[in-house]
C-alpha cells in the first residue's frame, strides 16, 4: 500500500485553509503543521479582521504548533504553506527551528528569498508543491478585489 | 518649559519593560509604542513563558497598538525597543509601515541590519539610544544563567 501521506495530501490541507481565507475577504494564503503524519496546527491569514500585520498564517501555525507540543521549538515538524513565506514568517521559522517547511506558489517580490532573510541551517525547504493551485487563488482574490 | 518628551524618556520606558521581562526570567528586551507623545502600547519579551518564539517584545508591541488604534498600520508611531529588532521583527514592522524605530543597543549577531533584513523605506530609525543600560541589562541576564 502507498503512503497517502504525501507533500501534496498536506499541501491540500493548506490550500483548505487558504480557500477558507478568501472567503473572508483576506488575502488567501494557509498553513498546516505536520509532525509524524499528522497535522497538530492549521491556520490562514487573518490579517484584515484581527488589523494585525503579524496574523500571517504561517505565525498563527507556529504559536499554535508549539501550544501543541508544548515548547517552543519545531524539530521534527513540517510547515506546509500556500504561499512563500515573508521575512517576517521566514525571521519567526528561523527561531523556530522547524526542520522543513514546504511552500507551494513563490513570490517574487516579498519573498524571503528575494528579501534575503536567513532560515535556520538545519532547515530543509520545499517549493512548487501544487505551485498553480496556490497562485490561482491569490490571482483570483486580486482579480476581484479589482472589479 | 523643554519638552520632557525625548527618546530618552520613551526608552526608559521600554527599559522599565525589559526589566519586568529580567524579573520573569526572559531575555530581557522591552518595547513600546509612541503616538503623539502618548504610550499606546507597552510590552516584553515573554517567548519562555508562552513557549513561542514569536513572543518578542516588538510582536507584542505591534499587536497591541494596532488594536489601540482600530487599524493594522502604525503610520504615525514610534516603536521604542531595548534591543535591535531581529529578521522577524523587522519583517513585521515593515508590514505596519511604522514611522519611526528608535532601538537601544544593537545586536551584531541576530539584529536585523547583520542579517540584512529591508525595513519599509518610510521608516526612519534611530539608535544607541540609553545603549549601555539596555546592553547591560542582556549581559547580566546572560551572565546569571551561566551561574
């Protein structure tokens, strides 16, 4: 039997969350954190309801991953996000030592790669995973934000 | 009459913070947000006690003055903090597009200009602000530790 529990079973479980947040008129990016197959924290941006800037998805996941665990850190997790992470998000993965985080659509402009910022040495990335599902969803969300 | 309202007197301020933070067995880092000479918000460092590495004193700062002020944008604020903001601080206070930043000491290793992390090019910082008392006060932290 195949191991369902694949980069794209999570990445689905992300994209939920995104779609979730495009339902409430937030920009749709989502998150899940994954230890041992098995998803401990789901969030998506939550920015314009909260008014808080820091309400990525990705900081939402990790407070609450480590509520989960019980400690700060996230050795042994993986963060599954729709989107590229920002420098913020990127700054907060590197303190968190998680030891690997999956993204699915880049962004070009304020991603962390384009920015610079540093994640943790021992930590491992992914990117592209169900990359075109990822980016429709925000090229839709701008679409009619516009209309 | 001289204005008593200068840098120094914000920052002492945010120092008084980082000491509550000492108290609590943080590091001890503290901050507060200025809008027309009046504090809206006041924080610190509480990343041991919440078990979240995104529990540093400016998140919290931010978060908080931006519920004051019903908005997510700190147009108009001045972020005081004891310590050089890290990548994840600086990447939040580029969101909030904050007017101004003044830090105390600075942090050749993790601060956010060492780690090359972009500010919103409408803030202006400023710093070495009470630099030797907010540096001490990290010091002696670290120096009980290793007791």
């Amino acid at each position: 039997m195949e191991n369902i529990f694949t980069d794209d079973y999570f990445m689905r479980k992300a994209l939920q969350e995104a779609e979730t947040a495009f339902e409430k008129d937030e920009i749709p990016v989502g998150a899940v954190v994954v230890i041992n197959d098995k998803v401990i924290a789901r969030s998506h941006n939550l920015t314009e309801l909260l008014h808080d800037v820091t309400a990525h998805a990705e900081m939402q996941a990790i407070t609450s991953a480590a509520n989960f665990l019980g400690g700060k850190y996230l050795t042994g997790c993986t963060l599954y996000v729709t989107l590229e992470p920002c420098q913020m998000c990127a700054g907060a993965l590197y303190w968190s030592q998680v030891s690997k985080i999956v993204f699915g659509a880049s962004d070009e402009q304020r991603g962390y790669r384009a920015m610079g910022t540093k994640l943790h040495p021992k930590t491992e990335v992914v990117h592209g995973i169900m990359a075109e599902e990822c980016s429709d969803l925000v090229t839709s969300f701008f679409k009619k934000k516009r209309r």
